[in-house]
C-alpha cells in the first residue's frame, strides 16, 4: 500500500513508514475521549442523582477501545480510570496531601486500564458487549481483593443507588448490578455504530444489529423483572431504633484531639433524646445505635468514660451499641463496637474485620515513610477481628458492618447469613471534612439495603447518618457536622434474596466469561495470524484479523 503525506508546499511525499500522519488534534481524540468517558463515571456517582452517566461513559469507552490494539487500549484504559478515579477519591487527601490521593488513584488505575486491554480484545467478536462488560466485572473483581485485601471503591454498582438497575443488586448483588450497567453502556455504542454502518452502506446487517439491541434490552428487562425482590414490608415486625450523631469538636485527622470531647457529644446528644422520649417528643427507641470511634477513650482502661457511656445508657434505657478503640496492654488496637446493657454494661462486642489499610494500619511504614511522614501519626496499627457481627438488641438481631466494610460484599452478606433482620453500618467520616466521601459511603448503604432487602441504619459521628429502608430508599437522614438523632420504625425481614443466597456465585460466573471471551479472542488472533500471507497479503495491520470476524464491521 502507497501512503503519502503533504509537505508544506502542498506537494505529496512519500512518508516513510508507509503510513499517514495523523493531524496532532485527531491523534488526541481518543485520548481525550478516552479521559472524558472517566469523568462522565464519576459525574454518575453521589452526591449527583446522575447515575445514567454511566452509560455514554461507557458507550464512549466502547468506541474508544473499539479494535485498538493492545498497548494503545491500556493507555486508554488508563486515562480512563484516571479521568474516573482522580476526582472520585479525591477526599482520600483532604488531610494529608495530594501525594496520598495521587498514588491511590494512579494504582487503582491500572486495575481499569488492564480491563480495558480486554474489552478491547474481545471487540472483535460477535456479540462483544457481553464479553465487554464482563470484563469490567473482572477487573472490579480483582481491584475488590489487591492489594491490602483490595479497594473495591467506585465499584459501578455504587454509583447505581438511584437506578433503574437498582433491582438487580437482589439478583447478584454488586456485580451483577455493575455488569448490567456496562453492558447497557457497551451495547448502546453498539448500536449505533451498526445503524451508522447501514446509513454509510445501505446495507442493514440484521443479526448483529438484533444483537446490539438485545444488549440494551435484556439489562433494562431484566432490572423490570427484578423489581418484585424490593420488598419493604416487614416480616417479622418492626423495631424502634436511634442513631445517634454527637458530632466533632473539628474535623480532620485530629477530631478527637481533645480528650473525651467525642463521647461526651454523643453522651449528651443520648441524654437529649432520652428527655424528648419522657417529654413524649420522640417515640422510645428498642435500641440505640452510636457511630464507630464515638467513645474516643477505651472504657476499658478509663473509668471516667465508663461512667459517661453508664451513665447515657442508663438514661435513654435501652441496649445502646457504642463505637470505640480498644487498646490492650500489648498487641494491636481493636476498632470495637461494644453493646452495652443499661443494667448489666458491657454484655458482647465485634471487632471490625476489614480494617483499612493506610488508616487504620500502615504497610511497609518504612518504605511509605520516604514518601509522606503522616504515616507516624497512626502510631500504633489495628488489627482485624475474626468473627461476624451480630448482636441481638432488645430482640432483635442487628447485623454490624463498620464503616470501610460496607465497601466489601462479604462483609455485609456475612451478617445476613449469620441472621440479621436489619443492618447497620456505624461510621466515622470526620477525617474526610465535607467531601463527597460520605455521601459515596452513604450510597453503599442504600445498594446493600436492596441487595440483602434489609433495612440499613448509619450513624455517623459528623454525619451524613441515615434511615433506609430494605428499597433503599432514605427515610431520614441528618445535616453535616450537626449533632442530631434520628428515630424510626424500621421493618425487621428475614427473608433472602437470589443475591444473600449466591455469594460469590454471580461474580465468578461473570468472571468466567470474561476469561472464555480472552480465550476466545485470543484463538481469533492466532488463526487471523496464520492465514495472513506472508509479505502482506492484508492491506493494512489487523484487517486479516478483523475479516476473520463474521459481520464485523470497522468503526
């Protein structure tokens, strides 16, 4: 093939590669694009109710790796997760600089730009939205369990609170969600580009066009046909319950630079609502629920916070779940929620078994060390609990997921398992200040609430705290840095959903698709590979590759 480029005096030159330039601006299209559908993933996500985002981000995602070769879709893949991740986790530096956030984002980056070379892969198979979308499953997957037991923040599905694919987190949970979502997304583009395709040709390539629009109809379908599993009703009763917010002497990492300040807000805050329930302003609680760290001092080791928290329990008269930091003589601390009896005191606790990693404990400090001296302020790390959290209250049993564990699916399905009738996620976010984290956190909750058809409660110590109900929907929910309590008659359910009794089931299947897609495509290169002529035959890279497809079409 003859190609030739235009020198400056408008004269045909031979390029020597034997290719065209492109022009600088359309060389940067898809790069750009590229970085754009990330920004279109995070404008999808909370605080924003603009979850359909999601889909043009990933319709143009999809054109984007549309049969690019393999090192020019990881780079796209990468601008991608960067456009996406950089601003989603920007909180992650609120209190310790940019280098922390930078190096979180740029990381878990890779993890979508590595799905992104597969999906690019499989774009030259029939039906290729399906493997597509699997594809981001696996890697959501994966960024979900590395490294440090994973992150699974900004999984699609938690950017889905207010969906139309809502539903589909009570089929199989996150992944399930996620995978409907980017294959809407995928098959949109797909779409378009078949009818585009006809317009140019005239010619209407009726099975893959059928097939396009199948992966835009069966998603949507089938979050129709899911939405008999939201279920608000209760089924076995319902129970009174409080969420108490204190709030903070400031936020930042030092919200409880002053001693006791944290407890006695909550203590107060108790107190407060105890004299509304006798005053007959607020309903009596079965039960109350403090926040995680809401006792800054060990009640253990400090008397005086002992009798504060006593004392506060004594007064509202109901068991009362109290976040606090165990510290033993030797050995890690414990993030622990202890339920405390009005009578009796301490009666049962749970450690949170996820504890966070560069937060709650620091991984090769020395080496980390070089780069942020903020490591030394967690002095002395957490170490992870071993047993579900599941504490019955009045009698009702209440499911206990700590604040980053609502991220993990295990985490809160584990509580449900072991016979939760309601959920309930106590968090500290006033480290972050008012950044969007809490409200991502929050849409977590509201995704778990469907998916386990649980009611979820979240006290916050500096909020946002919330009520939802088992359809995920918020029945309150508090202001930030506000001390507030909220009470409310929450359904009490034990039925299972598909997603409760599956597990992991739905995410390895997924997962397992999008390995036979690689396989599959893989096979497809080889064989195009071979049936190549030597000296070549095709006209340009890849073409033989790309009519080995039936019905493939370039974009």
């Amino acid at each position: 093939m003859t190609a030739t480029i235009t020198s400056a005096d408008a004269q045909p030159v031979q390029a020597a590669s034997g290719r065209v330039p492109r022009p600088l601006p359309r060389r940067l299209l898809r790069p750009g694009m590229a970085a754009l559908s990330g920004v279109l993933l995070y404008l999808s996500f909370p605080p924003r109710p603009l979850w359909w985002l999601a889909l043009p981000a990933f319709a143009l995602l999809g054109w984007c790796l549309q049969g690019r070769r393999p090192r020019a879709a990881l780079g796209l893949g990468y601008l991608s997760g960067l456009g996406f991740l950089l601003p989603l986790l920007v909180w992650t530096g609120e209190e310790v600089g940019p280098l922390p956030w930078i190096a979180l984002a740029a990381i878990e980056a890779l993890f979508i730009a590595f799905a992104c070379l597969g999906i690019a892969l499989v774009t030259r198979l029939p039906l290729w939205p399906l493997w597509g979308a699997a594809l981001w499953v696996l890697g959501e997957a994966a960024r979900a369990r590395a490294p440090f037991g994973g992150f699974p923040w900004g999984k699609i599905a938690f950017g889905q609170a207010d969906s139309v694919f809502l539903p589909l987190a009570a089929v199989g949970g996150t992944p399930v969600l996620g995978f409907a979502v980017a294959l809407c997304g995928f098959g949109l583009y797909e779409t378009a580009r078949r009818l585009r395709t006809y317009r140019r040709t005239g010619e209407l390539p009726r099975g893959p066009l059928a097939a396009a629009a199948l992966t835009v109809f069966v998603p949507v379908t089938g979050a129709l046909a899911a939405l008999p599993l939201v279920d608000d009703s209760a089924e076995q009763g319902t129970a009174t319950v409080a969420a108490i917010q204190g709030n903070v002497p400031k936020a930042g990492l030092d919200f409880n630079a002053e001693r006791r300040q944290v407890l006695d807000n909550h203590a107060l805050r108790t107190k407060q609502l105890a004299d509304d329930v006798t005053a007959g302003k607020a309903a009596k609680p079965d039960f109350v629920l403090w926040p995680e760290n809401s006792s800054d001092l060990d009640p253990y080791r400090n008397p005086d916070a002992r009798l504060v928290i006593d004392r506060a329990v004594k007064a509202i008269g109901v068991p009362t779940v109290v976040g606090s930091v165990i510290a033993p003589e030797t050995g890690k601390l414990r993030n622990t929620l202890i339920e405390w009896d009005p009578a009796k005191g301490p009666v049962a606790e749970y450690d949170k078994r996820h504890v966070q990693p560069f937060g709650e404990y620091i991984p090769m400090r020395s080496v980390v060390r070089i780069f942020s001296s903020d490591v030394d302020r967690v002095r002395r790390d957490f170490g992870p609990g071993n047993k579900v959290g599941v504490f019955d209250l009045a009698g009702t049993k209440v499911g206990l997921a700590t604040c980053y564990e609502a991220a993990f699916d295990w985490a809160v399905r584990d509580t449900v398992t072991h016979g939760a009738q309601l959920i309930s996620v106590p968090s500290n976010n006033a480290t972050f200040g008012r950044s969007e984290m809490t409200y991502q956190q929050l849409a977590m909750s509201r995704v778990r609430a469907v998916e386990h058809s649980r009611a979820v409660v979240v006290p916050v110590t500096s909020g946002v705290s919330a009520v939802i109900g088992p359809d995920g929907k918020i029945v309150q929910q508090t202001e930030m840095f506000t001390p507030d309590a909220l009470v409310a008659e929450v359904p009490l359910r034990s039925s299972l959903t598909p997603a409760t009794r599956m597990g992991t089931l739905p995410e390895f299947v997924l997962m397992g698709l999008a390995l036979a897609g690689l396989g599959w495509a893989g096979t497809v290169i080889v064989r195009a590979r071979r049936t190549e002529v030597p000296g070549g035959a095709a006209d340009t890279p890849g073409e033989g590759l790309r009519s080995s497809v039936a019905g493939r079409t370039g974009p």
